[in-house]
C-alpha cells in the first residue's frame, strides 16, 4: 500500500480533531478531539515505519497510546 494513503488518512482524522478542538467548547469533547489528533499523528508514524521498513515508528506509536491516557487519569491534563 502507498504512503500517500496514510498521509491522507492521517490528515483528515487530524483535519476533523483540530476542527473539534478549536469548535467545541466542552472539555471531554476537546480531549477527545485530542485524542483524535494523536491517532492521526500515530498513523503517520506507523505510514512511516512501513515505508522504511523498520519498526521504530510502531513502537514510537505504541508508547504514545500508553502515554496519553496515563497523562489524562493522573490529572496534569
């Protein structure tokens, strides 16, 4: 599959969190659309990884989707 897929992917579910962040006045709604912005940049990364044939960019990714929640349960959100 072409990297160009990734990217476009990636842009719009990145497109649509930052709409939601700048948009929505609520603030589960704004992590969410964070949420979002942060899955798109992971997919990137995964797009990446592929590319290159490596796998640091997955693990890269992975420790982003450990780290996101851990921030948002300890409160320092």
């Amino acid at each position: 599959m072409n990297i160009g897929w990734y990217l476009a992917v990636s842009a719009l579910i990145f497109a649509i969190g930052a709409g939601g962040v700048l948009v929505r006045r609520n603030p589960l709604v704004i992590l969410l659309c964070l949420e979002l912005m942060l899955n798109a940049a992971n997919l990137a990364l995964i797009g990446f990884s592929r590319m290159w044939g490596n796998g640091d960019g997955q693990i890269f990714a992975l420790i982003v989707m450990v780290v996101a929640p851990a921030r948002s349960l300890s409160g320092s959100a």
